[in-house]
C-alpha cells in the first residue's frame, strides 16, 4: 500500500512501514521541503535481507518476472508525467532532462524483460580435449543470490532501474538504498514493481544512514552481490571490504572529448553545448575536457561560445530551462572554488546567477594540475584547449585516473579508429556528446582501467571481459 506523496514509508518484505524517524527531501532549487520518507538503518536492512531471503527459496519463474518487468515499463510510460516531475523536484533535474530520463527507464525495463525470457547456459565444447570426448556438458544459468544496491542521486530513477530490472530479470532478490538526497523516484518504481506484481521480499528500499545500510549489504553474507554507483572512494572502498562478493562498480570519469580540424564544427559545438551542461555537468560522462585542433581552435569557439551562452538557466520545474541547481550548497561552494583556482582564461560564465545558479562556465587552457581538468567537476564546467597532432591530443585525454567514456570528431575514418583504439576508456563515442550510451546487456561487460560498468549481470557464471563500446554515427 503506497503512503502519500508528502510522507513516504519503506517497502520493506511487501510492507509500508514508518520507523519514527524521517528523512527530510528538499529542493536544490528552491530549499523547500518535497517529502519526508521514513528513515532506516542497520535493523531494517537486516529485515530486509532476511525477506529477500525467504522469497528466494521459492524462485519466480521467468516468464513471470518478464510480465512484471513488461508491466513497470508500460506503468513509467503511462504515468511518465509524474514519474519526470518526481525526478525534477528531488534532485532539481530540469524537467526536460527528467523527461529523457523517465523514457530511459522505460527501456531499461524493456531490455531486462527480453533478457529475462533470454537467459540460458552454453554448450562446452568437452571434445576440445581427449579426456573429454565422448562426454557433454553445459552450463546452467542460475540467480547468483540477494543483490545489495547502492545508487546515486544524479539518476534517481534510470540507475535504480539499472539495479532493480536486471536483478529481476535474472532471478535475485534487491535490497536497495538510494541515495540520501533522492530517494522518492526510488521509492515510486517500488511501488510499480508492487502494482506490477511483484510478490513481497523480492524487492526492499532502504533510505537511510549510508555507512550503517551499506554495512549490512556489505558483512552479510547472504547478500551475494553488491552493485554500486557512485564515486570513487565510496565505490573502492566498497570493494576492499567485500572480497567474497561480486562487486560491480560504475564510478566517475572527466571526460575528454577531441575535435579535429575535419569535423563538422557546428555538430561538435551543438553536441558539446548539451553535453558539458545538462543537468549542470553532474552526468559521470558530462564532457569536461575539450581539446580542439589548434587551425580550428578559434573557428570551434565561435560556435561553441554563443551557443553555451544561450543555454536557459533557471527552476527545473520549467519545460524550457536546460540548467538548473547543484545538487547542494557543497557542491556550489568547491565548483566555484576550483574555478577561482584555475591558470585557465574563463571564457564565459564563471560566476552565480543572482538566484545562485552556476552559470555554464567555459575555461580555456587550464594547466594540467588545475582540478577543472584533473578531476572530475560534476558540475557545468568545460574546459577547452587546442593540440598540434592526434597524438597529443589522445595523450592529453588519456591523461587522467579516469577511464569511463570519452569521444572524438573527425570525417575521417582512419583517425576515428585510430582514436577508438588508443583512447583508454570504456567507450568511444565517434561524431556524438560522449554522454551517449547503449543500454544493451554488453554495458555489464564493459569495463577498462578499474572502472567498470555494472549492473546488469547477475547470472552466474559471467566471464569478467574486457570490451570496448564503439558507438558511431553514421
Ligand atoms: P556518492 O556520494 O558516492 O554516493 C553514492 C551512493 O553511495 C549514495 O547512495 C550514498 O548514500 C552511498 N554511500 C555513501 N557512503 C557510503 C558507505 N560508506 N557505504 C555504503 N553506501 C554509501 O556519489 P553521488 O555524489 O551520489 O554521485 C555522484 C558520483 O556518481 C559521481 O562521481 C558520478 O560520476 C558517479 N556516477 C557514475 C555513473 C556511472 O554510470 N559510472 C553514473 C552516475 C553517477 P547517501 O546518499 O546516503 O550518502
């Protein structure tokens, strides 16, 4: 049973319930309160946890969970216009954004559906040895057990989705704790799972205090699995403490993006505008780190300048705003910070709107240690900085801790291959804002120098590849 829109109790083993303690959800916009939600902790994941395990005893069948998954695809597109605002007014997402992230979850929950009703084992080839032949063998899929989820605020809904439908399409039951700040969304897709027909225990939420939720998910051992995004220190740590479990981590990158003399000048300027500054820069794969061929350095910021410029900032609510607030005063405070560090020229922007949002801020030619380009912003901030050869250029992107996604623009084949290769990132993005990604199962597969993609792979056994996403417009 699903409480008000003001008050929101826990889903804890198919109950609602209060604990006496409330989690207050405010606005970044505008400071006002949107909701309180019933605060958890150590206790109620353990309930939790023993849910999940009682209702594992007696699996769902997979065409059953395919319907559920099916159903909460069809319920997020009916009531898509409540599911965006929810979005907009927790985490301050400009409703635009919390549009395209509400279609997203839509097809997270279509995919898990089809694999739900995909998911089988292999043939092993037992002759390809002598001591084999003669003899059969195959594997068996099975649910790897109760999958701990740990979510971040800046997708409230679409990456707990990620957690939610592959963890049901595989069988698992999910003890989830959304993030602090952004919980409702969370807490709106259990209830579709509910409506949905999901039985009790095969889905818990838990709001609560992170490090007291996460000790649970991370020293019981019956959790089996823990999918994890959010930063890095947070997302290591998590490993470090748990090395009997799989741990999938989808950590942060400051993403690079390289413009070569060849490219379609307006295309990059349009597709970099969007990208660098939707939802204020706080995607893990914003672009922060543009690096132009020096003959068309000038003629890329006469495209890409104005267009920044023209960017409506202003309440999230409002259908036509594309950026909005920070997540936090934190947060507010160190961008503006790094930014008054920098050796870089700031082109544009720089400074607070009088209502006290960021505007998109553009800085060129930072210094290599300056942390607008060393680490990752998560805010709207770009930098933008020329280079001689390809090499360079790749040199300059791979040069960072981070090794998420990044992309380049060139006309030219040879180059774009050429860039897929050398980049060290787990994506490449060829002619498109490297915010671009399939949501196909390959993304659990992905993965490149320690940060990996997770969340949909809960099936056992899974070879942990390496694999490149090449993503290319043709
Ligand atoms: P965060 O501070 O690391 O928090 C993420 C989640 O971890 C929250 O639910 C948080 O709970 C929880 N948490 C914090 N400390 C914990 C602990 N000791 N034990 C267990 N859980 C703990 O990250 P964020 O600020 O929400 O998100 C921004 C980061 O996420 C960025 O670095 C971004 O790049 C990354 N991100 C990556 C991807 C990707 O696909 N790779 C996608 C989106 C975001 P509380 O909210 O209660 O503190």
């Amino acid at each position: 049973m699903a409480t008000t829109v003001a008050e929101r109790k826990l889903l804890l083993g198919g109950e609602w319930i209060e604990t006496g303690e409330w989690v207050e959800v405010r606005s970044p916009y505008s400071g006002e309160l949107v909701a309180r939600v019933a605060k958890g902790g150590a206790d109620e994941t353990r309930r939790a946890v023993d849910a999940a395990e009682r209702t594992m005893r007696e699996p769902l069948p997979a065409h059953k969970r395919a319907e559920i998954l099916v159903k909460v695809a069809g319920a997020l597109g009916r009531r898509h216009d409540e599911v965006a605002r929810t979005i907009s007014e927790e985490a301050g997402k400009p409703m635009k954004a919390a549009r395209v992230e509400a279609r997203r979850a839509m097809s997270t929950y279509t995919f898990a559906a089809v694999e739900a009703r995909k998911l089988a084992g292999e043939m092993v080839p037992m002759d390809a040895s002598q001591a084999g032949e003669g003899k059969l063998a195959f594997t068996l899929r099975r649910p790897i057990g109760i999958v701990g989820g740990i979510s971040p605020f800046n997708f409230p809904l679409n990456l707990v989705a990620h957690k939610l439908a592959p963890a049901l399409a595989a069988g698992c039951a999910v003890v989830l704790k959304p993030a602090s700040q952004t919980p409702l969304s969370a807490l709106l897709l259990a209830e579709l799972e509910e409506e949905a027909g999901l039985p009790a225990g095969w889905l818990s939420v838990v709001v609560g205090k992170a490090s007291e939720i996460g000790d649970v998910l991370i020293e019981d051992e019956r959790v089996a699995a823990l999918t994890f995004t959010g930063s890095g220190p947070v997302g290591w740590k998590l490993r470090e403490r748990a090395p009997k479990k799989r741990v999938n981590l989808e950590l942060g990158n400051a993403t690079p993006v390289v413009i070569e003399a060849d490219a379609d000048l307006d295309a990059a300027a349009q597709a970099m505008a969007a990208n660098a500054f939707a939802f204020a820069g706080q995607s893990c794969i914003s672009v922060q780190r543009i690096y132009i061929r020096r003959d068309a350095y000038d003629s890329f910021l006469e495209r890409f300048l104005p267009r920044v410029e023209a960017l409506k900032i202003g309440d999230p609510a409002d259908e036509e705003t594309d950026v909005g607030p920070l997540i936090d005063e934190d947060a507010h405070t160190r961008i503006l910070e790094w930014i008054g560090e920098t050796k870089g020229r700031v082109l544009t922007g720089g400074e607070a709107t009088d209502e006290g949002l960021i505007k998109p801020t553009v800085i060129a030619e930072p210094a290599p240690g300056d942390k607008v380009s060393s680490e990752e912003v998560f805010g709207p901030v770009c930098t933008v900085s020329p280079y001689d050869s390809l090499d360079q250029a790749i040199q300059l992107a791979n040069s960072t801790r981070y090794g998420l996604q990044a992309g380049i623009f060139t006309t030219n084949i040879r180059t774009a291959l050429e860039a897929a290769q050398t980049l060290e990132f787990g994506g490449v993005t060829i002619n498109e804002g490297a915010d671009r990604r399939a949501a196909r199962r390959h993304r659990s597969l992905g993965g490149f120098r320690g940060t990996s993609l997770g969340g949909t792979d809960y099936v056992s056994p899974s070879p942990p590849e390496l694999r490149k996403t090449l993503q290319a417009r043709c």
